[in-house]
C-alpha cells in the first residue's frame, strides 16, 4: 500500500512508510503544553499516530480557574500516516524542528489557533528501553524543546489571547504500551513499578530540561539534564552532568510539594533549581491513563467527546488520575550568586515501591 509519506525520502527499509517494523504496539506522537507567565492558564495537547492498529486520535485540554476542559477525538486512520487531522484538529509542521502549529476548529465548544516556536535546538533524550521478562514494554526515542507559543484559545465563547506564552512540545516514536491492553501477561507475574519525574522549565533568557526513571531502589536508569539559552543550535545546548533531584511530597500522598534539582554544568559549577507547585493538570485530559479515552484505542470511524473536571478535588490515589503536570513557579541559583525567576511543568508518575520515599507497595504514601 502506498501512501502520502512515500512521496518523501524518508524511507528506513524496502517496506512502503505505512509499515512501522512488525510490533503492533508501534506509535509515533506529538505532546505539547504552554502556560502563561503567572501561570493561570496552562493548556495542553497530545496527537497519535498507531500505524499497526490503524487508528489515529488526538485531545486538547486547558485548567483555568481551577476547571480542566478537555476534548478528545479519534478516527480510523486508513494506514495515511501524514494526514494529521483527526476531526476538528489539525497539527501543521511550520519549520521542523523549529515551528508547529495546532487547530481546532469548534471541537465540542473548544476552537484555536495556537503556533509554538522554539527556544533552542531540540533535546534528544537518551532511549528509553524496558523489558518486563523477555517483552519488550517501551522502546522509545524522544525530543524535547522548550518555546513560546502565540494565537488564541475560544472555550464556550471565552476568548484568551495567546501572546508569548511560555511552553514545551515534544515528538516521541517507537513502543509503548497503546490500545487495549495485551489479555495474556508475562508470568511469573511481578508488581509493576514506575518512577517518573520530566520537567521542562522556561526562565527569561534560557530554557533548562531535566528528567528521570528510577527503579525501586532509587537507582536511576534514565536521565538527561540540558540547559538550552535562546537561539542554541545542536552543539550549543550544554549538558549538565550529576544531575540530583529530592523532594517533599505532601502529607498522606505522592504528589510533590517542594522540589530541588542540583547539576553541574562543564566548568564543574553547582547550579540548584528549586520548585513550587501551584496547580494541578491532569494528563487523563489528554488521554494518559484515561478509563475510556487512552492512547490508541478503537473507538469506530470517528468519535469525540467533550470532559469537564476539577483536577482540585480528585482522589491523587485514584489510578487514572496519577500521571500530573504540576504548573510551578521556579527559582535558579547559578554558581555566581545571581538568581532567576522562571515557570514550568513538574510532571510526575509515581506507581509501586520508591525506596527512597519510603514506598513499599503499589500506592502506599
């Protein structure tokens, strides 16, 4: 079968570009967020492409006034890969690697027009592998870049002006686990533990990313932390190296309430970042974790459903609601005394034991 994509000289194996290898748990996304400076409005998108299941689906959500609205679409994708609209949305390439653009055009009450611009060079993270036994559960490369965002949100008639947001997108491609869920397990069957901390931070003049997997024994398996100023290509991003992170969580719970991030930049200086969450955005609104509306599944030729929640008063312990960005307010101390106010995303995933934070079963806090 041929498709828009072998137009293009983007081939990677004699198979015509709708193959994606032979794992039917293949996907290749978009993610965006942006909020402004104060941080009142934070909104958020993610867009799916699952070659091997055919379907093709996408959701934006915005917390304001501390209500998530949010809207998800899916649609049979007929093996187009390139065709990136599900519905009332749109994803445009602007300039890769640089610019992209989203559109929604009355999507259950939420229309926009939102184009993000890079800050710097984008981040390749390091790959992510997991095996459970001998099954492969992620294989996964991604990019991060943080960035500004310009246009406009109309939610049920309410117009907000989008005028130099701050924000991050990224694109990520490879396994995962997407669709419905696989009826045989890997036996003997173990506990499932995952512990995800991925913050991307904007400051006035610079942009700085850290993220980290640790196991049950706080022992990371994959980390990166990059410092990008405005206007980095690939070889002026620079590589923070001993990258630490703690924090408080509060009572009674795993939600982050207080965080400190320490790196060393080339020259061997200590640089500290520390963080102050100040709401919550659920990632179930954008289909991570969603009971009904999670990544990859078959939901007919098209279907679109609108949801309304207030991520304040849910249950941290309920399963779907686990996965969270927390908007926060940051501070950069630099190793010549100066500071810097910034803002960012604190998205944590906290599931199983945590030796560290004193975790020993599946959600206990």
């Amino acid at each position: 079968m041929l498709t828009w994509g072998d137009e293009y000289p983007i081939h990677q194996t004699p198979e015509p570009v709708w193959v994606a290898g032979s794992d039917r748990n293949f996907y290749d996304r978009y993610f965006f967020n942006g909020y402004s400076k104060d941080g009142s409005v934070f909104f958020g998108a993610a867009f799916g492409v699952y070659p091997h299941l055919n379907v093709m689906d996408g959701a934006f959500s915005v917390l304001k006034d501390g209500v998530q609205r949010s809207v998800h679409m899916s649609r049979i994708m007929n093996h187009e890969r390139m065709d990136t609209r599900v519905g009332p949305m749109r994803i445009d390439v602007v300039q890769p690697l640089q610019s992209v653009k989203i559109t929604l055009d009355n999507a259950e009450g939420i229309s926009g027009e939102l184009t993000f611009k890079g800050r710097h060079f984008p981040v390749e993270e390091p790959r992510f592998q997991r095996r459970n036994g001998s099954r492969t559960v992620m294989d996964v490369t991604r990019m991060t870049q943080n960035g500004h965002w310009n246009g406009w949100i109309e939610i049920d008639g309410e117009r907000i002006e989008v005028d130099e947001f701050y924000g991050t997108r990224d694109r990520s491609w490879g396994v995962r686990p997407i669709g419905s869920q696989d009826p045989q397990p890997v036996v003997p069957e173990k506990p499932y533990q995952f512990y995800w901390v991925w913050t991307p931070l904007n400051f006035e003049n610079l942009a700085l990313y850290f993220h980290v997997n640790e196991d049950e024994h706080g022992k990371s398996w994959n980390t990166r932390s990059v410092l990008g100023m405005d206007g980095a290509d690939a070889q002026g991003l620079q590589h923070l190296e001993e990258p630490k992170f703690t924090c408080e969580y509060e009572a009674g719970t795993r939600r982050i309430s207080k965080g400190l991030l320490e790196v060393k930049d080339a020259q061997d200086r200590l640089h500290k970042v520390h963080y102050e969450p100040i709401a919550t955005f659920q990632m179930k609104g954008l289909g991570y974790g969603h009971p009904d509306w999670a990544h990859g599944v078959y939901k007919g030729e098209f279907a679109i459903e609108r949801e309304d929640f207030k991520p304040g008063v849910l249950a941290w312990n309920e399963p779907t609601n686990l996965h969270i960005q927390a908007i926060s307010k940051v501070t950069h101390e630099g190793p010549d005394g100066k500071s810097s106010e910034g803002i960012g995303a604190l998205e944590q995933l906290f599931i199983g034991p945590h030796a560290p934070s004193g975790w020993s079963g599946l959600l206990d806090a």
